[in-house]
C-alpha cells in the first residue's frame, strides 16, 4: 500500500476516536464535548463559576492535546468572554480548523453593556437578535464561519418560519455549517425540520438538552423524535450539576468547606436524598466495571441508551476533564442500566402508558397476534469500536 494511506497514529486518548455527529450532520467529532460555560472570567459572582485566561487556556489544551476537537460555547457565556478567550486561544494556537465549534443565539449577550440601554432586541429567537449576535460571535471567535448553531432556547413569540428562513440565509452565506436546537419542544423541532424539508431550508442536525439518570424527562419525546429525525443528542447536565459523588467526596467537602456550584437559586451545594441513592447505585455499578469514579459512568449511561450521543463535559479543572474520560473505556450491561434506572421513579406518562413505545407493543397489538419487533439501533460502545 502506497504511503500515502498508511494507517493513522493511534490517538492520544479515546477523544481522539471520532464519529459522525449525526445521520443528517456528516462532520467528525469527538465523543465528549467540551462545555465551555465555564471558560471566561465574569460569573463567579453569580455563582456560576470563572476561569481567568491562563485557566482557560490550560483547559482547552488538555482537551485538544487529548485528541479533542468539539467545543460548546454561547454569544452570552461568561458575559461574551467564553467566547473571546476561545477565539483567542484558537487563534494563537493557529487550528481554528481543526475544531468544531459550537455557539448558540437567543439570550441576552449585551447584559452588562452599559451601552445597551435598551436591549429588548437582543434576546429572542426573531431576525434581528440571530444576526446581531452571529456577527458579534464570528468576531469573538475570530472565525469566517460557526460549525454548529444553536437556538438556544424557544420563546413562543417568533414563529418556526421566520427562524428557519432566517437560519437558513446563514448557511447559504457559509457563516454557519450546522443548525442546532437547543431547549426547544420536541413538537417544534419536528415542525421547523418539516417546514425545511418542505420548503428546501436547512434543517436542524443536532439537538442539545438537559438530560441525566437524575432528570430523564428527556427521553420521552426527545429521543424518540432525534431518532426520527437524524438528529445527534449533546446533553447537558450530564452529572448532574456536579451532585453526583460519593458519600466519601461528600463527607471529605463537608470537613474541607469546599463547597459545588451554587445558583442563586438553589443556594445547596449539598446533595439531595435522591441524588444521593443515584450516587450510591453508580458507586456500585463503578465497582462492578472497575471504574475509578461514578462520574464516567453517569456518562456512560447516557452515551448508552441510544445512537449519536456526545455528552457536553465541563468543568473547570483538568483533572477532572482526564477524569471523565475513563466514560469511553465503560460499557454497561443490560442489568447494570435496568439497575440503576431502578433507584428512581420514572413515569413516561400519557399517551405512553396506553399505547407503549418504540420497543414494545400495546395490547391493541398483542391480542391479536405475537409479533417480533425489529430492535432499535444500537450505540458505539467499548465492545463494537
């Protein structure tokens, strides 16, 4: 075989495995994202956490010099910083390129502008918030062009219509590659990529939403619909706000005075009793697998249950990124996911308590005749790479 094709170098770590991001997104990702809501250095007074420069910088280098190349960032993250140091670092490092770069619109970027008197436009889902805030965001990033953007969260008051022309102008432009839903409806999201189809716009490849074994509202609608759709699944809230750990993490925290992110409006840092259970099923299952810690395998979990999941991970240490990491080394029986969804209540509610889900059939069905259903597709796991 000539040179040319010779086979790659191993990677340096599993982020340095890639995968298609979705059926309808043929780009190659990681498959762990980095959440960039950290990187920036103006919310640690709202409780959220901040990275100066030289921290932000130490945390995108590990990522990239690991293997990876998925990055998650927002016009209004650390008040616009998320996005500057990232376009900055980016850009002394000289691999704008080589990196997949995720922002969102819709929120208020302009919130401590004090020339912004009035910033009524600069939040919303309508034209003129989406074009404002790309144009400031290629800026900050210090790019031509945005990989993925996302709406980042659906307000009711600018019809599927204008956001989806809207969105669709930015990819004929080539400012943006990929379009994003991020905390919208699954009904809305399947009406925005009907009315593309329909009317030969650009429909949404990726979805972004909050989803955890704590919260798995997320995988009645949701999941079913991105399966249908095309759509890759990048979950945030994966760890649960960081009240995933160990009763022994716990205690050490509790003895130390180090506390977790605290929002103004959940001012405990200290786990719930639920959240507790979780962790103590993870801690079990971690033992079972060999993991080192019950974090990798909450990511595990998600990345698990269905096909094109890229879990966001951030966070502000490098120890912990390497941490998360062991995630790509687990994989989960069949026992140990039915185990740990046990520990905890989940209704999928109406309508499917009267007519089931995609693995299973009524009694409207059943009653009539034994049927065998084709099984669902199944995810990239540590025994199929």
């Amino acid at each position: 075989m000539s040179k040319l094709f010779t086979p790659a170098p191993p990677p340096p770590s599993k982020l340095g495995r890639y995968r298609v991001l979705s059926p309808k997104a043929g780009i190659y990702v990681s498959p762990l994202a980095l959440g960039a809501m950290s990187i920036g250095d103006k919310w640690d007074s709202i409780g959220l956490g901040a990275m100066n420069k030289e921290s932000s910088f130490e945390l995108l280098d590990a990522y990239y010099d690991n293997g990876g190349n998925f990055i998650d960032t927002s016009s209004n993250y650390q008040d616009e910083t998320s996005e500057q140091f990232i376009g900055e670092w980016a850009e002394k490092r000289g691999i704008r390129d080589q990196l997949v770069i995720a922002t969102k619109y819709s929120m208020n970027y302009k919130r401590t502008d004090p020339n912004a008197k009035i910033a009524v436009n600069y939040v919303g889902n309508h034209l003129k918030n989406m074009l404002l805030s790309v144009e400031a965001s290629l800026k900050k990033l210090r790019t031509t062009y945005i990989d993925i953007l996302y709406v980042h969260w659906w307000g009711y008051d600018t019809s599927i219509e204008e956001v989806m022309n809207g969105l669709h102008t930015l990819v004929s432009q080539s400012k943006v590659l990929y379009l994003g839903a991020s905390n919208v409806p699954a009904w809305v999201v399947a009406t925005a990529n009907q009315y593309a189809r329909d009317h030969g716009k650009t429909p949404f490849s990726v979805y972004q939403g909050s989803w955890s074994i704590i919260e798995r509202s997320f995988e009645r609608d949701i999941i079913p619909m991105a399966r249908k759709e095309g759509l890759a699944l990048v979950p945030w809230g994966v760890l649960a706000g960081g009240k995933l750990r160990t009763d022994a993490e716990e205690q050490r925290r509790k003895e130390s005075g180090e506390k977790g992110r605290e929002l103004r409006t959940n001012l405990s840092w200290k786990r719930t009793e639920s959240e507790a259970k979780i962790s103590r099923a993870l801690e079990k299952v971690a033992s079972e697998v060999g993991a080192k810690s019950i974090t990798a395998v909450a990511i595990a979990y998600v990345m698990q249950k269905t096909t094109h999941v890229v879990p966001l991970i951030g966070g502000r240490k490098v120890e912990h990124l390497l941490a998360n990491l062991e995630a790509l080394d687990i994989s989960l029986s069949k026992e140990q996911v039915e185990y740990i969804e046990g520990i905890l209540p989940f209704e999928r509610g109406f309508p499917y308590t009267v007519i089931g889900d995609e693995t299973t059939y009524t009694s409207f069905v059943n009653s009539v005749a034994t049927i065998d259903r084709q099984p669902l597709p199944e995810p990239i796991t540590p025994k199929t790479q």
